[in-house]
C-alpha cells in the first residue's frame, strides 16, 4: 500500500490502499446487496459500511465512499418510486429542504461531537420499531388519517431525522418509514417512496460535505455503484409489484439485525 502525506492544518495522513480485483468484485457485489435491502426496507449501510472497511479504508474515507455508491442506489429508486406515483413530491418539498440542511449539519458536527451515546441508544429503538410493526400487523396495508400536517412533519422529523442521518446514520430509513406510516399515514408502498425520497436529500448532503473533506475514494465507490444500481432496481421493483407483503418482513428482519449489528459494536468496540 502507498502512504500519501497530506498538507494543512491538521496535517492528516491519508492512507491510499492498493486494492486487488477480486476485492472490487467482492465490494460490487456487497454494493448490489446493500442497493437491494436499501431500496425496501433502509439499512443497506450494514452491509456497505463492514465491506469498506474489511477493504482497508480508513474509517472517515469509508463513511464518504458509503454515502457516494448509496446515493447512487438511492437515486435509481427515487425515479422509479416517481414513476410510479409513490412519491408527491409538491408535499415534500419543505420536508426535502429541511432534511438537507439538517443532514448537513449533522455531518459537519461528526468533527465535533462522539456518537458513542448513539451507538448505546439506537439499538434498543431499532428492537422498539420492530417489535411494533410486528406485533401491528395491519399497520401500513392501506393509508389512514394523517397525525400531522406535513409542514409540522417537516420542521420536526425533517430536523431530527435529517440531522441523525447526516451525523450518525444506521436506522435512518426505519425512523422514517415509522413515521411515514404513524404521523403522515401512508401506506408502506407510499412510505417506502417518501423515505428514499428524504433519503436521498440527507445523502446528498453529507456526500457533499464529505467531499469537500476529501473523504471520497472514487474507485472504490464507481465498483459498489455498479452493484448499487443493479440491487436497488431489482428492490424498487418487488416494493412496486408486492408492496406490504415484501416490505413488512423485510423492515423488520433489517431492524431487528441493524440493532443487533450496532448493540455488538457499542459494547464490544
């Protein structure tokens, strides 16, 4: 591997690490399952995030990366679920503006701020998401009486959500498809398209933000990109045709490993 010395205040060291083809084939593939579990249920990052490390990238070029090939992904599904009318985006407007702001500000406080009480929180809400939607299980078959108004649903979870996303991240898309279904009262197959459409705002936000750090690796994020296009067209298309019926288990069983995954960082290092 090649050590490249950068200059500047911080006077930080970036490690350029010489990757084999094999590994970018592996990192494709992980990349086309991360697109594919993101584009229905959220929590692609558990398979992404794990890979870009085993591949030797230093933690903060790694998060980059992980936000360049899921924007990726994210995007493909966005024009798909527009397409077919799972998402309004003239309600989402204030929501998508918010949550962009909101997320890049959580990116910038990530140099400022330890998530560890995070990683010790979020596992127990991800169990508490889960455990809900299986225990309700005619909750999000058909679209109800919204709790909110959207212009409140934007200024509230736009803010907390689109800030969590920007700084910490994991569960994100669980947080937002809860809400989706609770407060605004879509259905999943709505749900599903209003959250990779905020989704997208807060990865954009924290890419660029990412970007202007230098926090990017563009090999390896054009090899999981590839993959990225590929898992999350063959996701979008079964959340179109199967709606609730592939959603639901699939929320869960991402939640319920999501939680598993952070609750065995959080207090084994």
């Amino acid at each position: 591997m090649n050590l490249n010395y950068g200059t500047g205040a911080s006077r930080r060291i970036v490690l350029r690490v010489i990757l084999e083809w094999w590994q970018y084939l592996l990192l494709t593939l992980a990349g086309a399952a991360a697109g594919f579990i993101d584009a229905i249920a959220g929590g692609g990052g558990m398979i992404a995030l794990p890979a870009l490390l085993w591949a030797g990238l230093p933690p903060k070029i790694a998060l980059g990366t992980n936000k360049l090939q899921s924007s990726c992904g994210t995007l493909l599904a966005v024009v798909r679920y527009t397409r077919a009318g799972l998402i309004d985006w003239r309600s989402l407007r204030l929501a998508v503006a918010i949550t962009l702001v909101a997320a890049a500000a959580g990116a910038r406080a990530v140099a400022i701020m330890d998530p560890a009480v995070l990683r010790r929180v979020i596992p127990a809400l991800l169990v508490a998401v889960a455990v809900y939607m299986a225990l309700h299980r005619k909750l999000g078959e058909r679209p109800r009486a919204p709790r909110l108004g959207m212009t409140a649903f934007a200024l509230l979870f736009g803010t907390v959500l689109g800030f969590y996303d920007g700084f910490f991240g994991p569960g994100t898309g669980s947080f937002w498809m809860l809400a989706c279904v609770l407060m605004v009262g879509q259905d999943l197959r709505a749900a599903t398209g209003t959250t990779k459409a905020l989704n997208l705002a807060s990865n954009v936000a924290a890419l660029i933000t990412f970007a202007l750090a230098k926090c990017l690796r563009f090999d390896v994020g054009v090899a999981m990109i590839a993959g990225q296009l590929v898992g999350a067209r063959l996701g979008s298309g079964l959340v179109i045709l199967h709606g609730a019926r592939v959603i639901r288990p699939l929320f869960i069983a991402v939640a319920l490993a999501l939680a598993l995954r952070l609750a065995w960082q959080a207090f084994h290092g």
